[in-house]
C-alpha cells in the first residue's frame, strides 16, 4: 500500500495540485547548470582560440565577392523599420483577435464588447500612424525656411 501512496502523490504534485517533486526540481537545476556550462565553455574556446589580428583587408565591406563603390548612404531616407514595426506591433496584436474569434461563444456580450474596445483602439492607431506620415514611403517635400511648417 504505501507505493501506491507514493505513485498516487507524485502523480497529484505532477498534475498541478501541490508542488513538483524534488527529483523534477533537481534534474531541471542539474540541465541548466550544464547548458550554462556548456554555452560559457563554448564561448570562452571560441574567444581563447580565435584569432586577433587585424589588416586593412579585414576591416573592409563584403558583399558577395563585389568590391564596394560610391557612397553607401541614400539621397531619400526609406522608413522601412518604421513599417516593420508597426507590422509586428499590429501582427502581435491580431493574435489577441484571433484568439477571440476562436472563443467568442465562450466569451458572450462581454468580451464582444472588449474586443470591439480594442479594435476601435487599433483603428484610432492606425488612423494616427497614417496622419503622422508613417506610411508614406514616397518623396517628401524638402522645407525651406520661408515655407510654413507642416503640421
């Protein structure tokens, strides 16, 4: 009887309804320990037995075998990473709708109107970004000082 005592606790700890076991605590401390160790070790070999010498060759732009030519800056800035950023920051946030479609019977009127909330939210952002010029990825007009300030 007293192992099936035993089994019947280390299930119910397993299972959510009390602490893990002390074997379960011992063996993640015992991997993570190693995997730290793994990766400092790694890390030192590659820093110990690298070399460290330097030339006017490495230090040099590469791109694909091509010597490089002329200016590497851009007449027009392109905000490319200001609509990689909005795309993630709405892409991140399209989870949360998709996450209520899947369970809007579950959620009733409530969460119909929490979601409604935060569409409308998305929307006034969005409407925000396009006003503020985020998404104009055309020429912009060069001011001058005696041309009035766009606002």
């Amino acid at each position: 009887m007293p192992k099936l005592l035993v089994a019947t606790n280390a299930a119910a700890a397993v299972s959510g309804n009390g602490p893990p076991p002390f074997t379960s605590l011992l063996t993640f401390g015992i991997y993570t320990i190693i995997a730290v160790g793994l990766i400092g070790v790694l890390l030192f070999l590659a820093w110990f037995l690298g070399q460290r010498t330097t030339s006017q060759m490495k230090s040099e732009p590469y791109e694909s075998g091509i010597s490089p030519t002329g200016q590497a800056r851009l007449g027009e800035p392109v905000p490319f990473y200001l609509v990689a950023i909005f795309f993630i920051v709405f892409d991140v946030e399209m989870v949360f709708v998709v996450s209520w479609a899947v369970a809007y019977d579950l959620l009733g009127w409530a969460g119909y109107l929490q979601i409604t909330f935060f569409i409308i939210i998305l929307f006034l952002g969005l409407l925000w970004l396009w006003k503020m010029g985020g998404l104009d990825w055309g020429p912009q007009p060069r001011r001058t000082e005696s041309s009035p300030e766009i606002r």
